[in-house]
C-alpha cells in the first residue's frame, strides 16, 4: 500500500525495499503486476478477518445514525475494499489487472469495465469504506471505480486531517491496515482517533521487522485495549532478494521476534493486532 512522508527505493541502508512507484500510476495495472511475482498476498489473509470485524462493529449501537464507515489506512488503490465489500479473491484480482487482454486498454476504458465489474459483484452486506492514502491517482482511481466511498489524500504524519477528512472521521468506526505499519507511526493513529465521534476498533496486520508498540501507546490512550495473534504469522510477499531477506532476520531478532520458519524461509510475515475500547 502507498504510504506517508518521502519516498524512496529502500527504508535505510539494505532494509526493506520500496514500491512508490507503483501507486503513482493512473490503474492498478502496474501494481498487480509488480506484486504478481513476489506473491503479495496480505490482503487475501485480511479479508475474512476484516469482513468478521466489520461485521461485528456494525452490530454494535453506538447511538449515532447511519451506519459505521471503515476508514482503510493506505488504501492505495482500494484493495482491502475490494475484497471487503464485493464477491472476489485477490486471485482474481491479480489475473484480472495482469491479463493481457487488458494491458494495452486505455484507462478510462479500464475504470468504466471495473465500475460495471465491481458493481455487479457487491455483496449486500457491504459497509461505507473511506480511503486514505497519500497518493492521489491511486485513490482517485478507487473512488471512480466504485469501492470508495469517499478518498482522502491527508499525510497526518505531516499534518493535521483536512475539513474533508474531519468530517468524515465522525462517522468512522473502524480502521483497518495491511501494510502501512512500516511507513506510518503514532501520529497518523493520534490524528485519526482525535477525530473520531463514535467508537473506533482498529484491525491491523504489521510485519514483524516493525514495531507496532508505540502505535499501541497511542491506541491505548485514546481508551482501546490491544490483542495480537501470537499463535499465528501471516505471509505477506517474497523477498526481493538476499539483501532484503537478511535485513528482514535481523530486524526480526532485534525485536525478540524468531525468523525460523518464516522470514528465513524467503517471506516477510505479519502479525494481527486488534484493538477496541477497553470495557474492563
């Protein structure tokens, strides 16, 4: 997913490597295909998780009209809203961006087949979903298609939340987020919680190399209560190469964390974290 701040190729000497290119484009064609063959597969794990919990936040009266909204943080191009509200795998997903029956179409082409596509497939449970993300084609390209509700380019790591996104945070409820943790800190979390009006669960998957304790202060102050899934990681994509591979190890250690059988194994894993108001 796109992220926050400057962009780069790599986070730090040998660390992890960067895709900010692939968020700057008008479609999702480049990103599928670039993801394609390092098995990005994040959000296929996220979207029985993410539709669960959606579920659930909707059940709960919180005394406000309308149903809750799910704010996904670096949204890039709608993805986990794809697969959130509407009756498709990421499986599909890939072929769909990545055939090449579709490489040559024209982008207008593209998202007027995806809108038509996406519409055809929603499911009736489908909930609002709200974007953030710093890119703006790629957001602009979900909001045309269908599967935001609204879009919202606001770097909080930066700044404070635009009139457009403040209002929109009252009527959040949920936060969902694969892949941001290593681009976003504390800031973006505080900001967005700051805002909120109704009660707000955050459903997060972060790659163990990163630590997601100081996120958890943060969550922790604003009156949530944070589990994490120790019994099981969650494969995200393949290492780039050797270098990445050796940075992910490392990183993994320094945070007490056992690569055997996961990140030694060629694959960054994430971790999920749940969190919601602590009623103890």
């Amino acid at each position: 997913m796109a992220r926050s701040g400057s962009r780069g190729i790599e986070d730090g000497a040998g660390g992890k490597t960067r895709f900010d290119d692939i968020y700057d484009r008008p479609d999702p064609r480049v990103y599928f295909s670039r993801l394609a063959p390092l098995e990005y597969e994040i959000p296929h794990h996220a979207q029985p998780v993410f539709r669960r919990v959606a579920a659930e936040r909707a059940a709960l009266d919180d005394g406000r009209p309308h149903r809750p909204a799910v704010l996904d943080v670096c949204c890039s191009y709608g993805i986990n809203a794809a697969l959130l509200n509407h009756d498709i795998t990421l499986a599909e997903m890939y072929e769909r961006y990545t055939s090449p029956a579709r490489q040559t179409m024209p982008t207008a082409e593209l998202a007027a087949r995806d809108k038509e596509f996406y519409a055809e497939r929603r499911r009736p449970d489908a909930v609002p979903v709200f974007g953030l993300d710093v890119s703006a084609p790629a957001v602009h390209y979900a909001l045309e298609v269908g599967l935001l509700d609204a879009a919202f380019t606001d770097d909080l790591e930066q700044g404070s939340p635009s009139t457009g996104l403040s209002r929109a945070l009252a009527e959040v409820g949920l936060i969902t987020l694969t892949g941001g943790g290593s681009y976003i800190t504390a800031r973006t979390f505080a900001a967005l919680l700051d805002g909120a009006r109704r009660p707000v669960w955050v459903s997060a998957f972060v790659l163990r190399t990163v630590s997601y304790h100081p996120i958890v202060q943060t969550l922790t102050a604003h009156g949530l209560r944070t589990t994490v899934e120790v019994s099981r990681t969650y494969p995200q994509r393949l290492f780039t190469d050797e270098r990445e591979r050796q940075f992910a190890i490392a990183a993994v250690r320094a945070l007490g964390g056992d690569p055997t059988g996961c990140e030694e194994n060629g694959r960054f894993h994430s971790l999920h974290y749940e969190s919601r108001p602590d009623t103890r």
